[in-house]
C-alpha cells in the first residue's frame, strides 16, 4: 500500500530533474546573451543594438517560464496525488472490517498496521519537498563534469611538430584614427601610435 504513495513522488522526480536541465540549459543561453552585452556595451550602445540585446534576452527567458510553469505544474500534481492516501485509508479501513467481521482479526491491530502505513507513506512523501533542490543539484553537476572531462584541442604533452629556436616580430600601429559609427565626431583613437616587439 505505501508504494501507491511513493509513485507520484518517482514520476515527480523523473520529470522535475527532465525539466531542471532544460531550465538550466535556457538559462545558460540567456547568461550568454547577458555576459556578451555587457562585456561588449560600448559596441551594443554604438550601434544601437539595445533593442535586438533585449529581444534576444527576453526570448531566452521565455522559454524558462514555459519550463518554470511546467514545474509548477508537476509539483501541483504531486501535491495532489497525496489524495492517494486517502483511497488507501478506505481501502484499509474496508478490508480491515472485512477481517474483523470475517477473520476475527482485533481491529487494535488493523488500526496500528494502517496508522504505521500512512504514516511511513507521509513520511516519505514528506521527503519529496527536497528532491528539487537534489535534482538542481544533479543537473549542475552533470555540466561541471562535461566541463572537467572536456579535451582541450591542443595537447600540451605532445612534443610532436616544429619547435623554433626563437622567435621574432614586431607589430606597428601609425597614427591610428577610430570613432564609432554611432558618434562619428567623438574619437576613440587619436592618432595612436605603438611598437610592440615580441
């Protein structure tokens, strides 16, 4: 019987940690978008790309509420599934009648196995809150492993290939002239000059 309250709480785990990495992976986009704006906003400002910013943003996002909503949905589904208990109470009740009015079972001890059922199935339930912070958490973790188990293109171990002596070069700017296109009298650059020597 108090498996019948612990299966809404598996299939609610199930689709919570489905719909937690998809939650993450549009949030990422949007950190994306974000990160680039704001690492980049003279470049956003100077051609005005404020507005293109902030649509791409908002799309991003509109895709976590529509997953956000299916979260609440789910989460509405389990809490309701604790009607369950209730069925189960009834059928314990009805079947321990039956034993007592047909076994000769005492009916203290029908009452203390069903009070233990549904309290271990509550209890258990109760246990579920948290499984959405467990499943955030699984879902973090499987990105920061794909990040640590990433290979690099280039192998540092390897000592095949060209290995030169030296090296040498030398780059010049002469009298560099840049300004925006969106502020075309204001210049960024006057006249820069610079010898870098490597």
């Amino acid at each position: 019987m108090a498996v019948l309250l612990l299966i809404p709480g598996m299939i609610y785990g199930r689709v919570l940690l489905r719909l937690a990495r998809k939650t993450l992976m549009e949030y990422n986009k949007a950190n994306e978008i974000a990160e680039q704006a704001f690492f980049a906003i003279r470049t956003v400002y100077a051609f005005t790309a404020e507005q293109r910013t902030l649509a791409a943003f908002s799309s991003a996002l509109k895709r976590t509420v529509r997953y956000g909503l299916c979260q609440g949905l789910t989460k509405g589904f389990a809490i309701g599934s604790t009607g369950i208990m209730f069925g189960v109470w009834a059928f314990m009740v009805w079947y321990g009648g039956h034993l007592t009015a047909n076994k000769g079972s005492k009916g203290g001890n029908l009452y203390a196995a069903g009070i233990a059922i549904i309290n271990g199935g509550i209890t258990l339930g109760s246990g579920l809150s948290n499984v959405k912070y467990l499943v955030e958490a699984i879902a973090v973790a499987e990105r920061m492993k794909e990040v640590i188990d990433r290979k690099p293109a280039i192998d540092l171990e390897n000592r095949e290939g060209e290995e030169m002596e030296s090296l040498k070069g030398e780059v010049e700017f002469r009298e560099v002239r840049f300004s925006y296109p969106a502020r075309a009298e204001t210049e960024v650059l006057k006249g820069f000059s610079k010898k870098v020597l490597a």
